[in-house]
C-alpha cells in the first residue's frame, strides 16, 4: 500500500514537471497510460525505500502503541526475534531490487524515456488566435481577425502559402471561412468565401527584374493542408539505448573499460602530438612522463645550444625569434585547452558510468538499510497510522536524497572517489540503522518528552553548584532585589 502512495506521489511529480509538454496534444488515453505505466516501474528503485521504511515505521509503532512489543518481551522474546520475520522479506525484497535494477529498470527507462521525447516533439493541437499569425502548420502563416465560439466559423481570413519556398508569391484573403478536418484528421479544410487569390511570379529571364501579378476572385473556394506535423512520430529507441540509464551491469562494464581506455589514449596521444609545437624540447619530454624533468636535464647540451646560436645568426631581425615562440605558445595552449575539454568530457562519462554501476547495487542495499532504521525506529517512537511515521519517514528519505545526490555531483566532478560518492548515503544510513537498533534493544525512550525534561532539570541543579552557576545566580537575586 506505502509503494502504490509512493508512486502515485512521484507520478504526480513528473505530470507537475512535464505538464505543459504532455497535454494539449490529443493524443489518446491509451499512450498517456503507457508512459504512466512505464514510469510507474522508473519510480520504483528510489520508492522502494521509503515504501520500506514507511511500512516498517507504521508496522512496529502500532505493535508498540498497543504494548504487543512489551507483550513479546514479557514472553521472553526480543525485539531484534520480533523483526527476524520482516528481517528475512527486507533481504528478499532487496535481491529483487537488484534484480529490476539491473534488468527491468533499463528496459523501463529506454521505452519511458523516449516516448516522453516523442510526446515533448510532437506539436499542440491546432489553435489559431485571433488577431495573431498562426505558424505551426508547416509552409503556412494564417491570420484571422474573428473566431466565433464554435471554433470552426472564422471571419476575415488572411493565408500566406509558403510550401514553395519563395517568399510572400502567394497570398489568399477571404470575407469569411468555415474550418474543418477529414479523414480521421488528417487534412484541415479551409472553406472560404468571397474572397482574393493572389499570386506573383518574378520574371526572372529580365535584367530589371519584373514581376507579374495575378489576381483571382472567387465566391468559394478551398485550401486544403496536411495535419502530418501534429501526428507523433516514433524516434528510434537505439538514439536513446546508449545512455547509462538504459544499461544493465554488463553493459556498464563494458562502457567504463571502453571509457577508460578512450581516456588514457587521448591523453597519451596529447603528449606524442604535442612534439610538432615543439621546434627542440618535446623530443626529451616524450620519453618521460614527468614533463619538464628530461628538458632540465638538457639545459646545459652544448649540442643545443649551438644549433640555437646559428640560428639566431642567420637570422636578419633578431624578435622573429620572439614572434615565432609566442606564435608556438599560442598554439599549444589552444592545443591544450581543447584537450583538457575533451578529457574532462570523457572523465565525467566514465565518473557517470561508474555511478551507474554502483547505484545497481546501491539502490537495492538501500531498502535494507531502510528496514533496518524503520523496524527500531517504530518499536522507540510506539507510535503507527500516518502521523508522526510519516514525518520521520520524510526525513530520514530526504538525508537519503541530498547526500546521494550530492556524492554523485562530488564523484562527477572528481572531488570524490566514485566509490564513495555512490556509498556514503548508505553507510551513514546503515550507522543510524544500528544506532536504533541498540536503542530499541535496551528499550530507550528516545523520543519521550518527558526524558529530556529529567535531563535539563539534572543539568540545571548539577550547574547551580558550580562556580559560574552560583555567580549567576548571585546577580540574578541582587537585580530582583533592586527592581
């Protein structure tokens, strides 16, 4: 039931976020529950969590709102006997969330996805303004100064036809028009009435460059356009197979070790290329990977040094010498700059692919560590139903977001290992999982007002012995006097 809410909550998100690119389009019920359908099964990995912790939360609080839990322990069984059960579905639940993570996920990501591209691509339904150009039928621009509230009747109609590209050559005017579409809205029919057709064609053998104008009255007429550009056009799946949401474990293996070595080849062929910049120096730093130690070493080469002195002998101006060197500077740091784009480009897609890899596994190992803060959790608070749960719930899933959202951006950008970007929501959760379950072990009251009122009012007596307390307490007592 907590996983049905979740979806609905995060469909409800996605319809929110797209809702200007998915309506207005008459497209059919039928598509629209597809793609719901479809990112239903996207939602899944990062609903599961919550869905888990939530029910656990609601499961144990009630069990320990109505004293089943202190039941159970009176028995002689302890908590951690109680939540074996659930303990056992929670490792079930997190293989099979290995599982669609890893098979079904990507197949639901590769269909979800590109129809929503294909739903975004595909043109409005046909709405002409009044007193507005209307430019989204292909190869026309129609202007109308009324449009009466059947939608179809349409008074003082202006068409300029561009489907030859040449220009405003054709111009229709009508007093009048009923608009309509045939053949399962295929073709819009614009049946005008008393009205002008005109049509120029330029005279293109004449040096003066003469047009010709032809002008046609009419009583009715009609102009017939195609609607193909308002039909959704399927785009092939494979532009989108490629992208790392749409790959499983395997695949993703592949795509890093393919990754890796791209990089380490563009960034080997940097320092080989680089030799043509180079009118001495590069030979000695293409031997060594530490750049600049080789060329430290050849500073004193008396060989060097005299090839450089005839030159600067042959030479009639001595700054040739200068405006060659900032030419070559200029163009190894162009060479570089671009370099360093590309290597980061492929840096961060193999940083993206990693991630990827691990979230297969993350992701699923994150519905156990929730159990493993809901159970507990539920036996301290003894409280079930929708209200505090739910709260705590909230919390506990929104730390779960920021931190994996924000590992992932640190691992993307290299200022963490990707390892620990993809893990570290996960083993911080894990702490607090086994943090409450020692509580609940030992029957904390973690979350009783009453506990921490003790608390302040021990601190409070302890602190009025001291030194600093009773100092305190002394100019306290003289400023009441005093008032």
């Amino acid at each position: 039931m907590t996983l049905a809410v979740v979806i609905f909550i995060f469909l409800m998100r996605l319809i929110i976020a797209y809702f200007a690119d998915l309506f207005g389009k008459d497209l059919g019920v039928e598509l629209y529950l597809k793609l719901f359908f479809y990112f239903s099964l996207i939602t899944i990995p990062i609903a599961l969590p919550l869905a888990m912790l939530l029910s656990t939360l609601m499961t144990y609080g009630n069990l320990g709102e109505y004293f089943e839990l202190t039941a159970m322990k009176s028995a002689g069984i302890s908590i951690t006997r109680a939540m074996l059960p659930m303990f056992v579905v929670a490792i079930f639940i997190s293989i099979f969330a290995f599982w669609f993570n890893n098979v079904a996920l990507p197949w639901a990501n590769l269909k979800g996805y590109s129809l929503l591209y294909d739903i975004k691509t595909t043109k409005t339904t046909l709405n002409i303004k009044e007193g507005i150009f209307y430019t989204d039928l292909p190869g026309y621009s129609i202007k109308v100064s009324k449009k009466y509230p059947d939608n179809k009747t349409l008074k003082s109609i202006v068409i300029f036809d561009h489907t030859k590209n040449n220009g405003d050559m054709h111009v229709t005017m009508a007093d009048s028009a009923q608009m309509y579409s045939i053949m399962n809205k295929q073709y819009l029919i614009f049946e005008l009435f008393n009205g002008n057709d005109y049509t120029e064609d330029a005279d293109k053998t004449g040096a003066a460059d003469a047009t010709d104008m032809s002008t046609h009255s009419f009583r009715k007429s009609k102009v017939i356009m195609s609607l193909s550009a308002f039909d959704m056009h399927k785009t092939e799946e494979d532009q989108f197979k490629h992208h790392q949401m749409m790959r499983g474990i395997s695949d993703l293996t592949n795509d890093s070790d393919s990754l890796k070595k791209a990089y380490k080849s563009l960034r080997q062929g940097f320092y080989i290329n680089s030799s043509s910049y180079y009118t001495y120096e590069m030979k000695y730093l293409a031997k060594d990977s530490k750049i600049g130690s080789n060329l430290k070493a050849q500073k004193s080469n008396i060989k060097l040094d005299t090839t450089v002195n005839k030159r600067l002998k042959r030479l009639t101006f001595p700054t040739q010498n200068v405006d060659f060197a900032l030419g070559q500077a200029n163009n190894i740091y162009t060479y570089n700059e671009s370099n360093q784009n590309s290597l980061l480009a492929k840096e961060e897609d193999s940083h993206r692919t990693d991630l990827e890899w691990h979230h297969k596994f993350t992701n699923a190992i994150a519905v156990f560590v929730m159990f493993l803060i809901g159970a507990p959790l539920g036996g301290i608070i003894k409280k079930g139903g929708f209200g505090l749960p739910v709260v705590i719930a909230i919390v506990f899933f929104i730390m779960m977001y920021i931190m994996t959202q924000q590992g992932d951006k640190a691992a993307k950008e290299s200022r963490l290992a990707v390892q620990v970007g993809a893990w570290i929501s996960n083993v911080v959760l894990f702490l607090f999982g086994l943090y409450f379950l020692k509580k609940a072990k030992n029957d904390s009251r973690l979350f009783e007002a009453d506990v921490y009122a003790v608390y302040f009012t021990r601190f409070k007596e302890k602190f009025s012995k001291t030194s600093l307390g009773v100092w305190i307490s002394n100019k306290l007592n003289a400023k009441l006097a005093n008032t």
